[in-house]
C-alpha cells in the first residue's frame, strides 16, 4: 500500500537519480512512474542479458518494414503491434489515396515522421507537415494526398483519444489546445464517376478483405458543422516542454494524449539538467505496468546520433533503458553541452502488445 514511509535500505544515494557514484539506478515502480516506487541500486547493467521466449525488446527500422500503401495506391498501412486496447501501424504512402477510408474500432492519431500532403475529411481540407500529429474522429471518412512520400505512425484506439487532465501547471501546459489546427468545411463537387469508395477499416477480418461501402456522389459533402468531436493537426515544434534543474523528468510529465490503456508522449529538444551530480539520462526500469514503444523522430543524446524511424518495444517485466556508454558519456561531457536535442515518440499500452510477424522478422536483434 502507499504510505508516508519511504524506506532507505543499504547504500543508497542522498538524492534521487543523481549522484550514484558508480552504481546502476533501476527502478521498480507501479503505475507507469506515479504509484509505489522502489529504486534500487545496482552494481551491473540489469539490461545486459540474453532473452529467451516471446517476452524480449525488439528494435525495428521504419524504412526496413514494407506497408502496401508504399508501393501500391490500392494498399494500406502495416500493423506491427496490438493488443485489445490499440493497434500500432506504419504508413509510407506515396501515392494519392484512389479511394476514402473510415476507422470504425476507434479514434486515430498519426504522428507525420516524414513528408508533407493534404487530408480530406469531413470536417475540411488538412494540410500536414514533419512534426504533425493528425487527429481523425472514430468513423470519419477522410482520404490522403501526399506531395511525396508520408510516413506516418499511426495509433488506433478501440476507445476515444482524449487531452490529459489538467494538472497542477493548468490547461494549457504541456499541450495548448489553443495550437491546434482545425479545419474549415469544403464540400467537394462531383468529378462525374460512377462511383465514391469508402473502405471501413476493422479488426475482424483482413485490412486487405475490408467492408466497403459505394456512393454515387462524392462522401466529403459536409456544408458545415458544430460541436466538440472534429479532427485536427497539432505540430511537436508547439509543444510546451516541462524541464527541471536537478532531476531528469519521469515520462509521464511529457504526456500528450490519452485512451484507455494507451498514453502518447512526446520527448523533445529541452535544456538538460545543470546541478552538478544529476543523471542527465532515463534510469533503468521495467515497464512494470505498460509496454512501451519508442518511435526515434530525430536528433541526438549529447552528441550521440539517434537513428530515425527506428522503432524500439520494450515489453512490461522486462529492463531496458539508454545504454551504458551514453550514460557515462553525458557525465563526461557534463559542462559540454546544456541540451539535449532529441525528438522521441513514446507510447505506453497498459496491456501487453503483440509484435506481428513483419516486426519479428525485422528484428535487428535477431540478426
């Protein structure tokens, strides 16, 4: 149970994440870093094992895995992880889409990795850039227009996404509200086909073999609208970064959005810790709670390179963290640099997710 006795037990340091002096941090804690916590202090890496079975880290290269959508017009994102709670795809559509499309399990947010196009949906015309996250409703029929390739991680949800609550910084702290890009509604007329196509996408059979519906007149029709469910865009460069001084931030600080069992982080370019002692790096833990998958969008852990599009899952119950070399690198370098620039996608399911067999056979680890 929780209590106002927190216990110290054997070498432990004064502060915590900071001055360890040579000794590993891991953490064991409840609730995804806001429940019970036990840090332990370690002599070894507790991330230098070997992993036998189907609980094991994999670490995959987007531009590796082949979704349909990046050759073929007709095709359609790649599924990599799922559980009941969300499905986790990639997209790297090139082409326009010859049809619409229309998410009936749950809402849709897509984080643009790379490119630049048009959505149309019901609600108007989105145009999106590098860095957009992209809202689309539950069951809005919406269709993509890249102007080059779009690669695109997508996150569906079987619930609805929604802003986290407000804490003790207010409403408009990490995430305005205010920074969203929502659309105007623009009807599009006729082009004099036979035909609009509208393809639902839902789990109970194959993406390939999905329910399609036929109308004789163009689906985005809408003269107007009201109300407080639409899409829109909200870019990562709009996002308030919450820092500290003295302690490197728990994950959750950074949270964006949120579905039942499923929370979306962002980790941005942010000032890096200054008192003299602090970890300047993420502390070994475990995921005792949430599975976790790490989509790197860009930049660099103190001059160490972090390559994009490299997709990492850690199971829950099992360590991971940043290696060793780039902890006892970012010491060294102390006084060299006063930020860090990383650009991280982070999401966290709270039931265990299943790789598909294109992310197993991606596995850099198993290569």
């Amino acid at each position: 149970m929780e209590s106002f006795i927190h216990l110290r037990k054997g070498k432990t340091p004064r502060r915590v994440h900071a001055d360890l002096d040579g000794l590993k941090d891991d953490e064991l804690g409840r609730g995804g870093f806001t429940g019970r916590t036990a840090n332990m202090y370690r002599r070894h890496d507790p991330t230098a094992f070997r992993s036998v079975g189907p609980l094991r880290p994999t670490d995959v290269l987007a531009d590796q895995l082949k979704p349909s959508d990046a050759t073929d017009a007709n095709g359609g994102p790649l599924l990599m992880f799922s559980n009941p709670d969300c499905r986790i795809l990639l997209s790297r559509r090139q082409e326009e889409m010859p049809f619409y499309t229309r998410y009936v399990d749950g809402d849709l947010l897509c984080f643009v990795h790379q490119g630049s196009g048009l959505l149309e949906t019901e609600f108007g015309p989105l145009s999106y850039r590098q860095g957009d996250w992209v809202y689309i409703p539950k069951a809005c029929t919406w269709r993509q227009i890249p102007d080059g390739e779009t690669t695109l991680l997508m996150i569906e949800a079987t619930d609805e996404f929604r802003v986290p609550p407000p804490g003790t910084l207010g409403r408009h702290f990490p995430f305005d509200p205010a920074q969203a890009t929502i659309p105007d509604p623009e009807p599009i007329e006729d082009d004099g086909r036979d035909q609009y196509e509208v393809r639902l996408m839902h789990r109970e059979i194959e993406d390939s073999d999905s329910t399609t519906l036929y109308y004789q007149h163009n689906p985005i029709d809408v003269e107007g609208w009201r109300g407080d469910n639409f899409a829109f865009t909200f870019n990562i460069a709009d996002y308030t970064v919450v820092t500290s001084d003295s302690v490197h931030l728990p994950p959750t600080v950074h949270l964006f959005m949120q579905a039942t069992g499923v929370y979306v982080m962002n980790f941005l370019p942010k000032p890096a810790e200054t008192v003299p002692g602090t970890e300047r790096t993420p502390w070994y833990h475990r995921n005792v709670d949430y599975d976790e998958i790490a989509f790197f969008h860009g930049g660099s852990l103190y001059g160490i390179p972090m390559p994009p599009g490299l997709i990492s899952h850690a199971p829950q119950g099992v360590h991971h963290g940043a290696p060793e070399k780039a902890r006892e690198r970012a010491r060294r370098k102390f006084d060299e640099y006063s930020s860090v620039d990383w650009q991280v996608i982070a999401i966290d399911t709270r039931r265990r997710l299943t790789p598909s067999a294109e992310i197993l056979a991606n596995d850099l680890g198993q290569h």
